[in-house]
C-alpha cells in the first residue's frame, strides 16, 4: 500500500513537473516569436527611413546646392540686373521642385488624407492610385462606413493593407483585387481579396523563418499591436483572402 501510495504521489511529481516545463517551453516559443517579430518590424521600418532619407540627400540636397550657387551667383553679380533677376527665376522654380519633393516625402511618412480624412478616404486614395497604374483593377468596398477610429489604429491598418497590396501586385499575378470593409458593432472586419496566386499557412511560417519574410512579420507586429488578428485564406486556384478583424473605438 505504502508502495502504490509511494508511486501515485512520484506520478503526480513528474507529471507536474512535465506540465510546467511544457509552459516554459510555450513561452519560450511565444517570447521569441514576438522577439523576432519586433526585430522584423525595426528592419522594415529602418529600411523606409533609409530610403526616405536617401532620397532627401539625393533630391533635396541637390536642389538646395543649386538654389546656395544661384544666389552667390546673384549676390557677384549685383551690378547686373539681368543676371539677378535670372538666378531670381531659376531659384523660384528650383524652389517649386523642393516643395514637390518635400511634400512626396510627407506622403510616405503618413499621407495626407489618412490623417485628415481617415481611413477610409486613404484606402480610396490608394486604390486611385493603383488603378492609375493600369496594371491591376482595384476595387473598395466600404464608402458607407464614415466614422473614424483612433489614429494609432487607423495608421497601422493602412499600413497593413498598403503592405498586403503590394505583396499581391509583386507576387499573386492576379488581375483584380477586391478590399471590403465591415464595421459590426465594436469590431472591423477588413477582407483583401484577389483572383491570383494564394499562399498557404505552411509557406507563411517558412517565409516568417527568412529574410524574406519581413514585410510578412511587420504586418503581423503591426495587427497585434491594434489587438487585432489576420487570417490567410486560399479557397482555390484564384480565389484568395486575407481576412483582418480589428477592436476599435470610434
């Protein structure tokens, strides 16, 4: 009896023990998935600052080295009227490009109608500008949902959805993309769908191991930093999804 009780109790000790070390293990798991998460989204967005600041140096700095050298010019030439009044008029258009550039870098950090209109109107925008293209037929779906949601929630869902976008048109071959958006409640629902190439959930979790699928974990970083969750459905040759649900708060 003593044995058998012995034994029971020796049981319940390792079983125990198995069971805690399980969770270790689940958490490790779970730690190091948001680790490299986290570590994906840093390097997408060092990659958009560096581009960004690329261009700025490259197109900005060029055209304000131009304007500095008209304006010594003019300065040299002050006894000149005509030489002045001409570095006056190339500045001014030089001055005009500037702008242009300033206000397309702007764009890139946050556009302008997102943040002034909200999502909606930012995803309509995108949509324009991808149907100006010619190469690919967009369609939105949700001109009816006017309210808008806090900031920090509207920024990272276009994000997502121009990161979801882009990765159709580099990678699906497909002809058409549909974007549906549904408020029910307390809960948006966003449904991106498209007639090409699907991906499977196996091919997810390889592509998220690599290099080359950082653009997948900066959506998935940026979904759960909303409280939100993103389904990937492939229902047949040409008939893909992606399904996001989002809490929000008008």
């Amino acid at each position: 009896m003593l044995i058998l009780a012995i034994s029971i109790i020796l049981f319940i000790v390792l079983y125990n023990k198995r069971v805690l070390l399980q969770k270790h293990q689940i958490q490790a798991a779970k730690f190091n998935h948001q680790k490299e998460l986290i570590e994906a989204t840093i390097q997408v967005e060092e990659n958009e600052r560096e581009k960004i600041s690329k261009n700025i140096h490259d197109d900005l700095g060029a055209l304000l080295n131009v304007i500095r050298l008209n304006n010594m010019k003019a300065i040299k030439n002050a006894n000149k009227p005509e030489v002045v009044v001409q570095s006056l008029e190339d500045n001014k258009s030089l001055l005009n490009s500037t702008s242009e550039i300033v206000r397309s870098v702007a764009k890139q950090l946050a556009p302008p109608t997102l943040l002034k209109l909200g999502y909606v109107e930012g995803i309509k925008e995108l949509c324009k500008q991808v149907n100006n293209t010619g190469a690919i037929k967009v369609e939105f779906k949700g001109d009816k949902i006017a309210a808008r949601f806090q900031q920090r929630v509207e920024v990272q869902l276009y994000r997502v959805t121009q990161e979801v976008v882009n990765n159709i048109l580099k990678h699906a071959n497909a002809s058409s993309i549909t974007i549906e958006l549904k408020l029910l409640e307390n809960m948006l629902t966003l449904t991106v769908s498209h007639d090409g190439l699907g991906i499977s959930a196996d091919t997810i979790k390889k592509l998220m191991r690599t290099s080359k699928g950082l653009g997948l974990k900066s959506i998935q970083t940026r979904i759960q930093t909303i409280k939100g969750s993103i389904q990937y459905f492939s229902i047949g040759t040409n008939d893909s999804k992606i399904i996001i649900h989002i809490p929000v708060i008008k």
